[in-house]
C-alpha cells in the first residue's frame, strides 16, 4: 500500500479518541479494495446474529488474522475459522499492519481485524469492544467507501454523547482513556463515495486480541 498521505493533521477530539482524516490516499484505498475482492470468494461476509435473541446485524462481516470475532446465538467471541466455511481466516494485509505499527505504537502486531460492510441501511448500535485481554492496545478503524455518522460516549451505556463523520480514507483510534468508550454508526450516507462500485462502507477495525506478555491466554 501506498504511504503517501493526503494530511497528517491529528485530530483528538477526547483523550484517547484519535482521528486522522484522509490519512489513506485514493490508490492506497483502491489497493485495499482490490485485495478484499481478491478473497471474497474463500472468506465471505455473513450476517451474523445477536447473542441470546438470534437477531441477524444489519452490517455483514468476515475477518482476517490469526483470530476473528464472531457473533452467534451463543455469544461473542474470536476464533480463528470463518463460521460459514471452516477455513482459517486469511492474513491481515501487509499494508494494514504497517499502518498499526506506525500509528498504534504498540509492541504487537495485531491478530484481528474485522471487516463490516454496511448497505444503504445499515447501521451498528452503541458498543463497547471488550472482547480482547490486553485492553492497553487501541483499537485501530479505517474507514472506506460511504460517509458514516459515528457516535461516541462515554464509559457508560448512559450518558451524552457526540457525532462526528467518517468519510473514505479516514483512520481512527480508540486508546487509552478511550479504549473502553462507548460507541456505533448512526448511519451511512449513501453516494457520498465514488470508490465502492455498488455503494456502501467498509469499516476495518484491527485488534490485539491477546496479551503479547502471556505465552498462553
Ligand atoms: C464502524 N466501528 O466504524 C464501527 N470499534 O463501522 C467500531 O465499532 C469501532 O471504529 C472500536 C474502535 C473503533 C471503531
Ligand atoms: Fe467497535
């Protein structure tokens, strides 16, 4: 992937809330699409459904790295097969592990990351990613194809909250004092990018899943 950036304007709109817009140029975005593609056909996305109540998501998803989070009747969790095929899930792309190793800092690479793919309506309700043992890692998101409306609050389920947009190329980081905040897409705004043929957003969020100081976890 290409390194060049359009900016390298830092946004911290809270502590620990880091936004880096258009930090992904056009062919650097094209270059991540293209190798989504590529792997489509051996690690499709699938609906996942919500524990307990069985709801499908309205965002479909797959995974690459050693480890994935999957989300069925019986709860969330990381494994490192595709629920639907039984393959592994397919490497993080090269060019995603640099971007981790130059904006996290952190002295692992990172073992997952989840794609979500929203149509015209979907849309993700107010989380917490707390799913992963080393909650010193960020989570890193990189944003492609439509704008989203992302909401963040705070340690609490209740509590105020803000919006802001993340258009395509846009990176974004929830660490330290923001690691835990609650947050989700409000909606996407459809035809606002040019860069997927069909429409929608792609969100990739990469993780460290376990704790690089323990052998076994
Ligand atoms: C999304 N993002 O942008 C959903 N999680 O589609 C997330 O859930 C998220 O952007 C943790 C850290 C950053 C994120
Ligand atoms: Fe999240």
């Amino acid at each position: 992937m290409s390194k060049k950036t359009a900016t390298l304007n830092t946004l911290e709109p809270v502590p620990g809330t880091k936004v880096w817009p258009g930090l992904l140029s056009r062919e650097a975005q094209e270059e991540l699409v293209a190798t989504f593609r590529e792997q489509i056909a051996e690690n499709p996305l699938y609906q996942p459904t919500m524990p307990k109540t069985g709801k499908p998501f309205s965002v479909s998803m797959t995974n690459f790295g050693d480890l994935g989070w999957v989300s069925d009747r019986t709860g969330y969790r990381y494994e490192d097969r595709h629920p639907a095929t039984g393959r592994l899930w397919p490497p993080i792309p090269e060019g995603l592990r640099a971007l981790w190793a130059g904006l996290t800092g952190y002295d692992a690479p990172p073992e997952a990351c989840l794609l979500n793919y929203y149509g015209p309506h979907a849309k993700m309700g107010l989380h917490q990613d707390r799913d992963e043992k080393p909650l010193d890692a960020p989570v890193l998101s990189i944003s492609l194809g439509d704008t989203a409306i992302f909401r963040l609050g705070g340690l609490e389920r209740k509590g105020t909250t803000q919006s802001f947009k993340l258009a395509s190329g846009d990176v974004m980081m929830l660490g330290g004092p923001s690691r835990l905040r609650f947050h989700g897409i409000d909606r996407i705004l459809p035809g606002t990018s040019t860069l997927l043929e069909k429409g929608g957003r792609l969100n990739l969020t990469l993780r460290r899943v376990t704790d690089p100081a323990r052998a076994n976890n």
